[in-house]
C-alpha cells in the first residue's frame, strides 16, 4: 500500500511428481465383482426384429472396468457412477457390445449398476438394457 512491493514464496513443496497419487475412495466403493443380464432387440437386414437377452459379468478395481462375458474387454468408472465399457469377440456373430450406463450404492441392496446397451456386427446391430449387481 505504501509503494513497497514484496514476493513471499507461500508453498516449496518440491518436485510434482514427488507426492504420489492417492487412490480416490469415492470410486474404490465400487469395487468388486459383478454379475447380471441384458435384454433388447436384434436387427438383421431383411428379417424381422428378435428379442435377444444373455448374461454379463465384469469385475471394477479403482475405476478400471474388466468386462469377460459377453465377450472380453475394458471400460471406466468416474466417481459419480458412470460407467462405459466394451466388450466382444466373444459375442454371438462375433458382435461387440458397449455398454453405458449409471451405478447407485444403497444400504439395503448393496451397489448395482444399470444402463443401455448397443452392439454391431455383420450384417446388423442390436440394443437394448442391462444390469449387475455384486
């Protein structure tokens, strides 16, 4: 205020890399092992729609989905929930899901999760909902 400029160093605290990353436990809530189905419709060119339906079964470690029915692949979980995550080559027709949807914790039910669905493959594609709980 009176003409003086003065720079104070508030915070040293080294190199960034020098503390390392905590695990966030807002998303390790959601770890564990999942099981549950998925329903919808199957489109193939020149034929009428069918109701598909099968199983699904993942498993969620610190935000990192590992899905291995139907078929094998990976995915991601914010903190908040929210989820996508792919699998395939194991499907039937050799189809490849994706997965998406929201997962809730509650003190009666445990954590479960649920969403909407799409998959592609030869000749077609399909939709529908799921959902897993551990």
């Amino acid at each position: 205020a009176c003409g003086v400029t003065r720079r104070w160093l508030l915070f040293n605290y080294g190199p960034t890399n020098a503390y390392p990353t905590l695990p966030n436990p807002q998303v390790a809530r959601f770890d564990g092992d999942y099981s549950g189905g998925f329903t919808g419709t199957i489109r193939v060119a020149g034929e009428p729609p069918q109701p598909t339906s099968g199983s699904v079964h993942f498993t969620v470690t610190g935000g990192v989905i590992h899905i291995d029915d139907p078929g094998a692949g990976t995915g991601t979980m914010s903190s908040g929930g929210s989820a996508r995550f792919a699998g395939g080559s194991g499907g039937a027709f050799g189809a490849r899901y994706t997965f998406s949807g929201t997962f809730t914790e509650s003190v009666t039910t445990g954590v479960s999760g649920g969403g909407s669905w799409r998959s592609t493959f030869a000749g077609g594609s399909a939709r529908g909902t799921w959902n897993a709980g551990k």
